[in-house]
C-alpha cells in the first residue's frame, strides 16, 4: 500500500520514493502531474473523470496547500451526480487523512498540491 511516510517543503516520501509534483494517488497507483499545480487543474480533473468512468472509490481527497480553495462548481456537480465522496482539505491534514483511510482499507482517491 502506498502510505506516506515523510512530507515536507515540496515533496511527499511513499513507499521509499521522493515525490516533489502534484500528487495523484488511486487505486495504490500514483500518477504524477509535473505540469500542475492545482488539484483543481484541467488536465488533473480530465483524468479524474477518466477514472472515475472505470472505478468506485469511497471518497476522493483534495489536498489543495496551505489554505483550503473552494472547488469548481462544475466538479462539485460532477461529483454529486456520480454519487462520489469528496472532502476538500490543507495539504497537511490530506497526508494524514490519506494515510488513516488507507489503514482502514478504503478505497480512496487523493489529489494533494505539494507545499
């Protein structure tokens, strides 16, 4: 499982591998976004979408920095439609979040903008 061992300036250390780009995990994938910076970036929610056409999760994470950002009106639809879960969060509490789900064995998604 991929939990998150170590954060700090701009990067996040899971499974023994420094991460230093947006973070997006599913599915015990991660997928790195050298481009983005946002959790809300087009070319990030492109692939959420994609994703969520194929998979079910119990909840999707937005870790979105320092300070919480409001989501995009049109995702926030997006997602009560699909009857996804979603929680919107500082980058700090996504880590730890992340990391207390995945030990329950949920099945989460988490999209976290380094800090």
């Amino acid at each position: 499982k991929a939990f998150i061992s170590a954060y700090g300036k701009k990067y996040v250390v899971i499974n023994k591998i420094k991460y230093h780009n947006l973070l997006f995990f599913y599915d015990n994938k991660i997928k790195i976004f050298k481009d983005a910076s946002d959790p809300f970036d087009k070319v990030v929610l492109k692939y959420l979408c994609l994703i969520l056409d194929d998979l079910k999760f119990d909840i999707i994470l937005f870790g979105t920095g320092e300070n919480l950002k409001t989501m995009p009106e049109f995702l926030k639809k997006y997602l009560i439609e699909k009857k996804c879960n979603f929680e919107i969060m500082s980058t700090n509490s996504a880590f730890n979040t992340h990391n207390i789900l995945l030990s329950e064995g949920r099945k989460l998604v988490s999209i976290v903008k380094l800090i």
